[in-house]
C-alpha cells in the first residue's frame, strides 16, 4: 500500500502560493508601478460556486490595509476541528479504531477486560455498544490501555500505527483520508499569515503523533482532549507518563474554554461539521472583528458519506440550522469540491 505523502506536497504548495504571490510584471509602467500578474487559483480542488468566492472575498477583505474589515496580523487566528473537518470519520472516529487495536493487542495481559465495558465490547466486536460509549468511552479504552506509559513511547506507538492501519470501508491508510481542499484552505489562510489551530475532541497525545506530519500545524498549535499525566525524572531521563484518569474534554462548550485558556485570543475563522463545533462557532462569530463560520456538511454518498442530523458520529442538527439562520458558510461536500482525497488525482 502507498503511503501519501501529504506533507511533501503541502511544503511545495505554500512555497508556490508564497513565489506566486509576488509575481509583478513591470512591462510598459512608469518607474516604481508594478502590476500583478498573479492568477493562480488559491482553492484549485474547490468548484466554482459562491461558497468558494465568498472565502476569497474574505481573505482579500482583512488583509488589505485599505479595508474598513482589515484584520492585523497578530489577531489572525483560525481555529479548525479534525474528525470530519480535515479527515473523514466514518465508519467510526479513527482514534477509535486505534484505540481497538491497541485493546486487542493488549487483552492477553488483562483478563478483567472480558467482562468490564467497554473493553468487553472491543473483544467482542460489538461496535454498536463502542459507539454508545461516546467520547468519555473512547477515551477511556485509551487511557486505561495506556496508563503507565510515558508519553514518548505512546508517540511511536501512534505513529507505527498510522503507517500501516486502513480504514476498513475505503480500504486505504486512514492517513490518506485527509480532505483535500481543506489543505488547500489551511495553506491558503497560512500564506496570508493566518496562525491555525486544530481545536478537536480527539485526544491530544494521539492528533499530536500525526498531524504535525500530515497537515504541517506543529504540535503547539494543536489542541484536544486530554488525560492526567505525572512527571518522572526517570534516573535523568525524565519522561511524561499517562494516567488512567481523565482531564478534560475539548468538545462542545469545552472549545471555546479551551481557545480561551490556550490561545488567549477569540479566532476569527474557524470550521467545523457538527454540533460538537457549535460553541466554537458562536465564540468565533462574537468577535469584535470580521469572521468567518464554516460547516463542512457530508453530502457525498459515493465519494465520501452522508450524513447529518441523525448520525451517532458527527452529528450536525442545531449546528445546521444555525448556521443557515445566521448566513455561515455551508460547505456542500458533493457539489462544493472537486476531488475529496489527494490520491484521487492519482487513479
């Protein structure tokens, strides 16, 4: 199976934008007049429609120092879920099916799991009763599995993880199931000196052992769910071991206290796509400056999935109807995009 080196061609694209950008042509005009003959097209994988002008027509708004919506610098913060938003998360979230395999493999050294849920369910393959244990549960089958282990050590598990593991319904690496144009939006917004931020219920340790990697948002600027830790001076070689308790869930309202107490500052673009990314969106839209909501809404049955209200995963009910209340941007995945995943410019 190819790996898809995503990484590569996002480096390769910021620095087109950057070269791209700067283009003048200077034939025929007075000294000191320049004119651009940029033309490129910053969202190439996005159809044409007013969901893609509309994000145009509000980057070239706040990062024109002419514009009544001008927007410095140091106050341009983008905020953008994960499950979802950037990759797909179905069948089920893709920490899950992680946190699945890591309780297969360890089951032998716990014979308690058999009969304790929701470790009694993974055993079990009763995905249905996984699923109803929501976040907290997923986060417990990680945690409890993991308790004990320095942070370090559960990196490489992840990683090792990720370079092997497919998605059983696409049959490809869950890794290559990273939307496309969302890269597109992330290296579009970062060429204008946007700071962004991954703001996702998935757990911290776990987004942190990837994304870096697959999108190129270092690890600090990704923000989750997290389980205590303790420090140990390990005979000088100190490490960060991972608790079997949890701390704090960066879900619903838990996205707003967190971009408070972690970035300090209200974003003013965000994206999400479901009602987990709610309170997200109404702390972004209560900025004093100009801002920009965006759901992503699963419409494509064949090249992705659809769903909405009344999905157990992703589940976009009172986001939906908000959004369109108050005129945020819809994403409509089947219409609004061209391809989904880069390796469909490959088949």
């Amino acid at each position: 199976m190819k790996k898809y080196n995503i990484i590569n061609w996002f480096v390769v694209a910021v620095l087109f934008f950057s070269v791209a950008g700067c283009t003048t042509n200077n034939k025929g005009k007075a000294k000191g007049q320049t004119t651009s003959t940029a033309t490129i097209d910053p969202l190439p994988s996005w159809n044409e429609s007013k969901n893609k002008t509309d994000i145009i027509n509000y980057l070239v708004a706040v990062t024109d120092k002419n514009s009544p919506d001008f927007i410095p610098v140091k106050d341009r913060i983008a905020t953008f879920d994960n499950d979802g938003t950037i990759w797909s998360e179905q069948p089920a979230y893709f920490q899950l099916f992680f946190a699945i395999d890591e309780i297969k493999a360890l089951a032998p050294q716990h014979p308690e799991w058999k009969n304790t849920q929701p470790f009694k369910a993974v055993l079990d393959n009763d995905m249905k009763t996984i699923a109803q244990s929501g976040e907290r549960g997923l986060l417990k089958l990680v945690m409890v599995s993991h308790a004990g282990m320095s942070t370090r050590k559960f990196k490489s598990i992840v990683k090792i993880w990720a370079d092997t593991a497919k998605n059983p319904t696409k049959h490809v690496l869950f890794t290559a199931l990273v939307y496309k144009p969302m890269l597109e939006l992330l290296i579009y917004l970062q060429a204008n000196h946007f700071k962004t931020y991954i703001v996702s219920g998935g757990g911290l340790d776990f987004m942190r052992a990837i994304i870096p990697e697959l999108y190129g948002i270092p690890p600090e600027q990704i923000i989750g769910s997290t389980g205590k830790t303790a420090y140990d001076y390990n005979n000088g070689d100190p490490v960060i071991i991972k608790l079997a308790q949890l701390d704090f869930i960066d879900d619903k309202d838990g996205k707003p206290i967190n971009i408070n107490k972690i970035i300090g500052k209200k974003p003013v673009f965000c994206a999400g796509n479901s009602d987990g990314d709610l309170a997200m969106m109404q702390w972004t839209a209560s900025n004093n400056l100009k801002s920009f909501m965006l759901y992503v809404h699963h419409t494509d049955s064949i090249r992705e999935w659809a769903y909405d209200r009344n999905s157990h995963i992703g589940r976009l009910d009172k986001g939906l109807d908000e959004a369109r209340e108050k005129g945020w941007t819809v994403i409509d995945m089947k219409n609004d995009w061209k391809v989904i995943y880069p390796f469909e410019l490959e088949k």
